[in-house]
C-alpha cells in the first residue's frame, strides 16, 4: 500500500442524506503555491444509523480510491444533519431586538423553529418544548433600555423540560443575573454583545461567533453524532452559515455579491452587501451587511410540490422529480423546480419600494434588502451546480430597482462549480484568507 499523501486538509460536508469528503492542498504555503483541489468522495449519510463515522468512512473511502491514501494537517466538519442547527429565538419588540436575534440566528445558519417578542407565556414555552432546539438566542432591551422583560423570560425558560444551550445576547446590564438564573437551573449559557444596542443598530456579528461556538459543543453530542470527534480535529459548523462566511470573505475580494443554494427541502440565498446609497437614503428598518434568509418550502425534492405548483400549469414537471434524479426526464424536471425556487427565493429575500402618502405628497420608501449593489450572483448547491440550466436561473432573478430591488440586469452570474463554497467557510479559521477566496475564484471562474 503506498504511503499516504501529506495534504493541507480533509473538510467532510454532512448533509440529510450524503455526506461529501473534499481534500485541499496549497493552502498553507500561499502564496508561494497555489491552492488546488485534489478531489471530493461521497456517501450516504449515515446519522440516522446511529453513527455519522460509517458515512465519514465510506466517503474518505471514495476519495481516495481516486486520489490514493491521503494525510490531512486538519480534518474539518459542516453539517446540516441531526436536525441542522435547530434553534428558538426570543426578543422584546418584533421590529427590533427579536428582528435582530432573528438575523444572527439565521445568519449562523440555523433553522429557525420558533419567535417570540414580549413576554413568554404558557403557549410559548409548548412552543419551545415542541420545536426540540439545539440552541436558545436570548435577546431584549437596547443598551441602557428595559431590563425586566429579558431577566422574566430567562426565569421562564428555566420551566422548560429540556436543557438547550443558551446564547444571552440582550441588554448587558443584567447578561450576569440572566446567566447565574439559568445555570442554576442546568442550562449551559454563552454572552455575547447585545444584538440591538441602540435604535436602528445591528450588532449581530459576535451572536454569530457566540452560536457557531455553541452548535459546535451541541453537534458532538446529537444522536447520531457523536462519533464524529473521532473524525474531525479542527470546526465543526453548520452548513448554511459556513456558506454565509465563504461569501463575506468573497465578497472582500470581488464586492457586493449574493449566493443561492437551493437543496430538496430549502433554498437559502445569502447577500453581502451595504446596498446603493441612494436606496440606503430611503430605506425604513436595518439591514446587517451579511444577510442570509431561508425559504422552507422550496426545493426539489421535499418541497417539490410546493415549488411545482408556482411553475404554469403547462409547463409544471408531472410526475415530480425524486431525490437524486437519473433520467433525461427527472433532470429536466428537477432543473424546472431549482429555476423556480431560485426565482421565487430571490424575490422574498429582496426588499421593495412602497409609497407613502403624507400631507407633502407621495414619498418612497424603501422596506427591506436591498440587492441594487450586488453585480455577481452565484449559485451552489447540487440543484444549480449539477442540473441544467443553472446559470439560467440565477439570470431569471436579475432586474435592478423595480418594485423588488434586485441585483441589476447585467450582474454577472456564475456557478461554484467545485462545490467548495461550504467547505470554504471552515477554512478560512485555519488558512489565510487569500487563500481560500483563491478556490472560490478558481470554482466560479474568476
């Protein structure tokens, strides 16, 4: 058997039901070599059999069955699995504190099962019961604002029968007396800085951090999982938030850009961006600079039939594609539903122009995301990488400032045809960013 091959890293991407296993090298001498991508395996996944190490294992094995034995300097982890990063989050007002634990949570790349604004009540405790969170996102009162509403939700928390981990990010005038409430209690807090220190004031970045240091002490222990610190020596992440901070590191290098990834269940779109100062000057409500929304019902397979029913009676896929397609007919049609739920996801995620009307005449107003900036749209994810048509569909999105404010009509459009931006996101904690923006330039064609 030949000696195994020195390699920078192994970053295994376990998803619902395939786990993926890509070997990098060049990575830590840049930029005296160049970063390339030596190959990727894949598997079932196997949590469901009780233990993600039998899917790790096969999926390493299909690697190196092409690339032979390989010696990894890290082995890195994105999962979706076990439930994702299931999490419940709870602020004061709608438009403010919940908004922004709303836009860290998502922002981390949770799956976001519950909101609250307000004081809990019984209803929303069996609400939090039932959704069976990984992680709780505490948050309420700006910096110097109402301190009683938090400290009486985390009293509230503590009459739940489960035991989540809790990331406090509300007024941190009392983030000491919350956590010394809900450690007597059992639950396992982290502190952050408050989500919404001042009106009209994101600082959702450190919740961000705070959450994916959370799931990672989370994920070692989920059904299923717990094997896989046997596997991975370096991060574990969520996928959908590694994809978030492959594209700020991006979009660094190449500017204002967004990222969509439709899956069978999901389509998640992802934009970094500040947008136009002249949409800024109109607009109603904060908007972090990394913004990542999810539409749970739309996707190929899981929510095909959702996504079906937007496509036109005469053109809708019959019968609807299955999981991994594998005739003409099947790729055809799935292609139809990634189009549709590109197009649709884009246009929820993108905000719009109202008009008001005042005693001094008709005003606009801007609401929401604005995109106008964003002149590069990439798509990822097996429906757009490995289906036809996927540059097509992300053009379908593209129209500037209309009613829905979108990337302009000559953005270009480009696929992560390397499949990497995932595994990217882990691996900017441990090479240098040029590095690995240097992939992601190499997969989208730059």
């Amino acid at each position: 058997m030949p000696e195994p091959r020195p390699i920078d890293a192994l970053v295994a991407e376990i998803g619902s039901t395939t786990t993926s296993m890509t070997a990098f090298d060049g990575l830590a001498a840049w930029p005296g070599t160049a970063p390339t991508l030596i190959g990727q395996g894949v598997a079932p996944t196997s949590v469901a059999e009780g233990d993600v190490g039998i899917g790790l294992a096969a999926a390493r094995a299909a690697l190196e069955a092409k690339v032979g034995p390989l010696e990894p300097g890290v082995t890195l982890a994105t999962s979706s699995a076990a439930g994702g990063l299931r999490m419940t989050v709870h602020g004061l007002t709608q438009k403010m504190t919940a908004m922004a634990a709303r836009e860290a949570a998502l922002g981390a790349g949770a799956v976001l099962k519950y909101q609250t604004a307000g004081l809990l009540r019984e209803h929303d405790l069996a609400e939090i019961e039932a959704a069976r969170p990984g992680l709780i996102l505490l948050a309420g009162g700006v910096e110097g604002g109402d301190t009683e509403t938090v400290l009486a939700n985390a009293r509230r928390l503590t009459g739940i029968t489960a035991r989540p981990i809790v990331v406090y990010g509300g007024n941190s005038a009392v983030a000491g007396e919350a956590r010394a409430v809900l450690e007597a209690a059992g639950f396992r807090v982290r502190l952050t800085s408050n989500v919404y220190p001042s009106v009209d004031e994101l600082d959702i970045v450190p919740a961000r951090h705070a959450i994916h240091d959370a799931f990672e002490e989370h994920i070692t222990h989920a059904p299923g999982m717990e094997r896989i610190g046997d596997f991975v020596t370096g991060r574990i992440l969520p996928t959908p938030g590694a994809v978030l901070v492959a594209a700020e590191a991006l979009a660094d290098a190449l500017g204002d850009l967004v990222v969509v990834d439709v899956g069978g269940a999901t389509t998640d779109i992802h934009s970094v961006t500040d947008g136009s100062p002249e949409i800024a000057a109109i607009s109603t409500e904060p908007q972090p600079h990394a913004k990542r929304t999810v539409e749970g019902d739309l996707g190929t397979f899981v929510s095909a039939e959702h996504t079906a029913a937007l496509i036109a009676e005469s053109e809708r896929p019959d019968p609807l594609p299955p999981a991994i397609p594998f005739t003409p007919a099947e790729f055809e049609a799935a292609a139809l539903l990634a189009r549709a739920a590109t197009v649709t996801a884009m246009t929820r995620h993108a905000g719009r122009l109202a008009y008001l009307y005042t005693p001094k005449g008709r005003q606009t107003v801007a609401h929401g995301r604005d995109l106008t900036a964003c002149r590069l749209v990439i798509g990822t994810g097996g429906a757009l990488v490995r289906l036809p048509g996927g540059e097509a569909a992300l053009r379908a999105t593209l129209g500037g400032p209309g009613e829905y404010l979108l990337p302009p009509a000559d953005a270009r459009v480009a696929l992560d045809r390397d499949y990497v931006f995932a595994c990217c996101g882990t691996l900017l904690a441990h090479f240098e960013a040029g590095a690995v923006v240097a992939l992601m330039r190499g997969s989208i064609g730059e």
